[in-house]
C-alpha cells in the first residue's frame, strides 16, 4: 500500500526531470548556450520540486497517521470505554488493533468494540486514499511549480547543488547522532546502575561478583561490582598483546618499507594484511583449541601450573591478530618520510641501518606511536579471543599463566541470555561499556593527535 | 699526470645507424652541431682531485649520460651547467655513488678519486661517501636540534672522543658555514626551525663536520631567495680553500661568479669545458653559445 505509493511517487518524479529537461531546451529556443545551467539541472530540479514537498508530507503522515485515527476512534467510542483510566484504556486499543489485523484478542469481542473496529478500518481506509490524493497532487504541484520556474536565468544548478549539499550533511551527522545515541544510551543505564552501586566500589574494588539474589529466600550472594580485576585482566591481555605485535609489526614493516624489493613487497604486504581479515572468532577457537593447550603442555613439561585457559594464549594470538595494524600503519609513516632525509643521511656516509635508527625512526615516531596506540585501543575491545580463550575468573593476578577475565568478556556474560533490566547484574555490563568507551576514545584522540602533530612537521 | 689533452670520440657511429635516433635528431635544430659532440676544450688539469674517463649512466635500458670524461682539479669549484634534463645532476651523483640507491641505475666507465677507483668491488661506498660529501637541492635538515643535526655524521664515523670534542667539532662546523652567529643560542632547536637558506647552510655544515675531501652540490640555491643565495655563493668561495667543490646549477650568473671551471652537459653529452672566463665570453661550442645567451634552456 505505502510502498505502491512510493512506487508511483519515484516514477512520476521521473518522468517530472524528462518534462523539465524537454521544458529546458523549449525556453531555450534549442540553443543550450542560452540556458544559464545544462538541461538535465533543470530536469533534477523539476524533479526534486515533484519529490521533496511530497516525500516530507507523506513521511509526516505515515509517522502520525496511526495515533490520529485511534484519537478518532476513541472518541467515537462509547463512555464507559472512553472514560476508562489510561492503563486501561492502552489494553482495550492494542485489543482493538489485534481484532483489526484479525490477530487473536483477549476476550471474545462485544458490539462495542466490533463497532470501533469497523470505525477504525473505515478511517483507515480514508486516510490511506487521502494520502495517496494529497502526495500525488502535491508531487504534481511541485512538478507544475517548477514547469513554470523554468527559464533560462533561472540558476538550476545552483538550486540542485544546494539540495546535494544539504544531504552531504545530513549523510555525515548521521554517524555523529548514532555515536551520540550509543554514548547516551550507555549513559542513562550507567546512571541507574550507579544509583544501586555506588561509583567508588565500582571504580575502586577489588571483587569482581555480579551474581545477586533475586528473591530474598534465594541463596546468593550479595554481588560484589569492583571493577578492577577486569580492567587488570584487560590490561594484562592487552599488554602480552602489545608485546608481539609491536616488535613483529614495526620490524615487519622496516623490512617491507626499506629492504624488501617491489616485487617482494607487493605480495608480502598483501599476506600480511590477510591477518587483519581473519575473522576473530576463527583466531577465538584457535587460541582456545591449539594455543592454550601448547602452552599448557609446555608450561607443565617445565613443571609450571598453566590454566587450561590463561592469558598467555589470549594475549598471544590477539598480538599476532593486531600485528597488520602495527605493521601496515607504519610501514606507511615510514614511506612518508621523504627520500630526501635519506639521501642526506646516506650523503654523510651513514649504512641502511643507521640511517633508519637516527633518521627514519626518530621522523615517524609519532606516526609508529599512533598506530600502536590504535592497535592498543582495539586490543582492549577486542571480545571474541578473549570470551574463548581467556576464562571467566576475576583473578587480579599479574601472572600471565592464570586464568583472567576481561571487560569485554564480562559484558558479554552479562547481557547473554534472559535478563531483568532492573538489577546491578544487568546495568553493570552498561556501566563497563561506558568506561571502556571512554578509555578507547581518550586513546584514539590522543593517537590521532600524535598522527596529526605527525603530518604538519612534512606538510 | 698526463696533461695532454685527450679527445674523446662520440659514438656518433651507433647513434646514425639506428634510424629511430637519427630521425629525431634530423628534426631537431641543432643538427648541424650535433654531429661532433667530442668534448670541446681542455678536460684535463694540473692536478685533479677526482677522474672521470668515458663514463655512461643507463637508467634500465635508456642512456642518460654519454661518454662523460672530465677532471675535477683540487682545491677549485667547477660549475656544472645545460638544460634541464642533460645529466648534469646524474653525472654529480655519480661521484659519491648515489646512484647506488636507485636499483635501475647502471654505472660504467671509470670514475677516480685520487688515485682509488671508486666504482671498484674493494671500495666501502659508505667511506666514500664520508670523504665526497653531498648538498641537496632542497634544505633537508633532519628532523632533530641543530647541535644533533651536524653532530649525526661525525658521531656515525667515531671521529671524536667525548662531548668536550663534539661540541667543539659542531661549532667549528658551524664557523665554517658561517652559522655559528645566528645559531649560538638556539643549538637545541630542530633544525627545521630555521630559515631556508639557514638551513642550507646547516646541511653545508653538517657536510663540513665530516671532513670530506669534495663537496657536491646540487642546485643549493634554487630554493633560497637572493640574499640566502649571495651568503652561500660567499661561502662557496671561502670553502673552496679547504674542500674541492661541485656545483651543478641552473643559474649561469651564479656559475660565472663562484666557478673557476664550467662544463656544458646537453642531453647526456659533455659539450664543452673550460676555464669559466672563457666558456662565459667566448663560448667555442655553438650549443654553448646558445645556451648562455639564453637561445634555449
């Protein structure tokens, strides 16, 4: 129904930028010189004048059509029905709106509200054909409006350039507003969960124990939210992490930007870069399956106590994981270093070597450090190695062979499954969202201003 | 050393039998002159610092330089000049082994610094690089302090003792690019900090500090403005006591004033070389002559 609408909508609208194109070269005489902008600028512009005016009323429509008709239909109802409190009166209209879409209704439906119903398919019915009546007219009218607009000063391209760019901006603060919706979302459940936990203990203690008592006689424990021991784990995770992938990475790409050949490089870059594609589940039940056990044997065959699942793994593979995301963003700072740095270095008699460690290195620093800060920032996200191959135990222990748990994991265990959005279990999983958000962010602004700072000294 | 002068034979031979060259030199103007492109003039001197005898240049398949012999005598400045394109840049380069860096650049022929060949398996082109030191065409100061700047050659060779002798190496190095004055008080601002020709001349000190034997320069002053370029024109002429120094540039104003020797470079071919009074008054090459009165280039 609203989708045939829509149809007919699109293809009047085409046919409206043939009429403005023809209408174009009539006023034109012919001659495409005299027109002050191309003939098909003066098609887009009848078109847009048959489709924004009746786009915008029949979104206004469809948004406000439903609660309009059931004021109607309320009102039409009799007292008894219509006087009833509010809470009431929202269950008799969601019966009266199953027994129109013949779905099943709380009770077997009296006259009254057989009434209704049929009140309610009749103003539907006449809202949908005003709709269509009122939308068509209006694109007509548009089409009709512009028709007449159309002479040879009138500056088409600038009116269509116009409506292009007011787009452009509402395409760009979409991801803004999403990101502002997530943030605030986050926010308000944080806000109730500090309300019950107070943002000391959560900031500050030790233990880590969301598992609380729904009912009084349950037996369970009063929840402990202290959320150090995830951010421990995290850090520690992170930090094994940090400690493959940043040596590997920058070594790989030192190799890639000033000894490999061309040849070598087109395809190892590439290679490299297929790491960064692997989905993390896969790298997830590699770490679990093939990793942890390794280290396991080797740490007993060495007579260390090794958890079945422990950092090591997770950290591990989760560095090899990140290793393109060391490696391809400095091999680009790198690259940009100009060649002239190492003409003059190479010119005073320096080696290759040398040349790279007091020349190169210092000059993309900051640029080598971004990219490590935003590897660092997806490590600390990162969940799904983590969930598998990490564990679920708090520990706060510094030893890489324990179990640990992270951030991430403990949101996922969190919010898995059935869930009472009332109790600290569920909200902390928000309040963690909410700091990890803000500690990625803090390390992603700081990267991209040491990139930033990076970028000026060349420029 | 001999001092005859020695003539050095085009291979013109080669180029006439391939019709593709022949043609579009048929087309070009200066045919007439083309067809003896020996070296005009005397390539020889008293006492030369640096060799280079029959000397080609191949970038892959494509022949830059021709059969390029020229002596670089100690102690003077010779000027290399010709349009743009002609292989000037590319012979300088040679003469420190830059070339090295570009894998499809092929070198043959024989180039000799003193005595020592330079292209021989034997010699360690980073020595060589330590002794024939380079000036870029654009300023490009490393990123780090002034101080660090200058102290980054000497400190990669071990040619001091502790921090009492670098200090003093670096501002004797400074001194001599007459520097010194402007940069005494801000050592440990980088060195991109400065100005242009400021920072030329930190490059020139920086290629001071260790001690090279032969200074190349390429275009130093085609980024500066004229009174950057009249302080390093002075300098030239002051270093010159001390180093030999090559200069390839653009402006032939500049070439006349800091030159003892010029040398003509057209399209890969050493025209003509000489005393830079005479190739300036009364060039003997009409590709010269054209090129100075500003017929072309």
């Amino acid at each position: 129904m609203v989708t045939s609408l829509f149809l007919s909508l699109l293809l009047l609208s085409v046919g409206a930028y043939y009429l403005g194109r023809k209408r174009a070269f009539t006023v034109a005489n012919g001659h495409i010189r005299n027109l002050h902008s191309l003939p098909s600028f003066y098609g887009s512009y009848t078109a847009l004048w048959c489709l924004l005016p009746a786009l915008s009323i029949f979104a206004l429509w469809v948004t406000f059509q439903q609660g309009f008709i059931i004021d109607l239909v309320v009102a039409g109802m009799p007292p008894e029905l219509r006087n009833l409190p509010p809470d009431q009166l929202n269950l008799v209209v969601n019966d009266l709106k199953n027994l129109v879409s013949g779905n099943f209704v709380s009770s077997a439906p009296d006259p009254a509200m057989l009434a209704a119903a049929d009140h309610y398919r009749h103003l539907r019915t006449l809202g949908h054909t005003a709709l269509w009546v009122t939308v068509l007219s209006l694109g007509i009218l548009g089409v009709v409006h512009a028709w007449r607009a159309i002479s040879p000063n009138l500056r088409a391209r600038n009116r269509v350039e116009q409506v292009v760019n007011v787009f452009l901006i509402a395409s760009s603060t979409i991801a803004i507003f999403t990101t502002l919706g997530i943030v605030l979302s986050v926010v308000f459940e944080s806000i109730i969960f500090f309300q019950k936990v107070p943002i000391s203990e959560f900031l500050f203690g030790l233990q880590w124990s969301p598992q609380t008592a729904l009912r009084a006689d349950q037996t369970g424990s009063s929840g402990a939210f202290g959320s150090v021991p995830l951010f421990a784990g995290t850090l520690l995770i992170s930090g094994i992490a940090m400690v493959i992938a940043v040596p590997i990475g920058l070594m790989s790409a030192l190799f890639l930007s000033e000894y490999a050949t061309p040849k070598f490089r087109a395809v190892a870059k590439p290679a490299l870069e297929v790491l960064a594609g692997i989905p993390t589940v896969v790298y997830g039940f590699f770490a679990a399956l093939t990793v942890a056990p390794f280290i396991r044997e080797i740490g007993t065959s060495m007579g260390l106590h090794v958890a079945s699942e422990s950092a090591l793994a997770a950290g591990l593979v989760m560095g090899i994981m990140i290793i393109p995301f060391v490696s391809s963003l400095s091999d680009d700072v790198i690259n940009a270093v100009p060649q002239s740095m190492r003409d003059g270095s190479y010119a005073l008699g320096a080696t290759k070597s040398e040349t790279i460690k007091r020349v190169l290195l210092p000059a993309a620093l900051p640029g080598i450090v971004g990219s490590i800060l935003l590897a660092v920032s997806r490590a600390i996200g990162e969940t799904m190695i983590v969930v598998m191959a990490a564990g679920l135990s708090a520990n706060l222990t510094a030893n890489p062979l324990e179990a640990v748990t992270t951030v991430t994991v403990q949101i996922v265990t969190l919010l898995t499954g059935d869930q009472e959005f009332d109790s600290p279990k569920t909200l902390a999983a928000f309040a963690l969202g909410l700091m990890l958000f803000v500690v990625t962010l803090i390390l992603n602004i700081i990267a991209l201003q040491v990139v930033r700072k990076y970028r000026e000294q060349y420029e | 050393m001999s001092t005859t002068i020695i003539e050095v034979k085009a291979s013109l031979d080669h180029n006439l039998a391939n019709p593709e060259t022949r043609q579009s030199a048929l087309s070009s103007a200066q045919i007439t002159d083309y067809d003896h492109r020996q070296t005009v003039g005397k390539i020889t001197v008293d006492n030369p610092k640096m060799i280079c005898r029959n000397v080609n240049v191949y970038y892959a398949e494509k022949q830059a330089i021709k059969h390029v012999s020229l002596d670089i005598g100690a102690n003077e400045v010779i000027a290399f000049i010709g349009p743009s394109g002609c292989g000037k840049s590319t012979v300088l380069r040679c003469l420190n082994r830059m070339n090295d860096t570009i894998p499809i650049c092929r070198v043959t022929g024989e180039i000799r610094l003193e005595s020592e060949d330079i292209y021989d398996k034997k010699i360690d082109v980073v020595q060589l690089r330590a002794r024939v030191g380079m000036v870029f065409q654009k300023p490009n100061p490393f990123p780090k302090s002034i101080y660090e700047n200058v102290a980054y050659g000497p400190r990669i060779h071990g040619m001091v003792n502790g921090k009492a002798e670098m200090d003093e190496l670096v501002r004797a190095s400074l001194e001599r690019a007459g520097l010194l004055k402007e940069v005494d008080k801000r050592m440990n601002e980088p060195g991109t900090s400065l100005s242009g020709g400021q920072q030329q001349r930190l490059c020139i000190a920086r290629a001071i500090a260790v001690n090279p034997e032969v200074i190349l320069m390429d275009e130093p002053c085609s980024a500066l403005d004229p009174i950057a370029t009249a302080k390093i024109e002075e300098l030239i002429d002051e270093l010159r006591e001390n180093y030999t120094i090559v200069i390839v540039t653009h402006s032939m104003q500049q070439a006349a004033r800091v030159s003892q020797r010029t040398a003509y470079f057209h399209l890969g071919d050493l025209i003509e070389i000489g005393e830079t009074d005479q190739i300036f008054t009364n060039p003997r090459h009409k590709l010269t002559e054209d090129y100075i009165t500003g017929r072309f280039g």
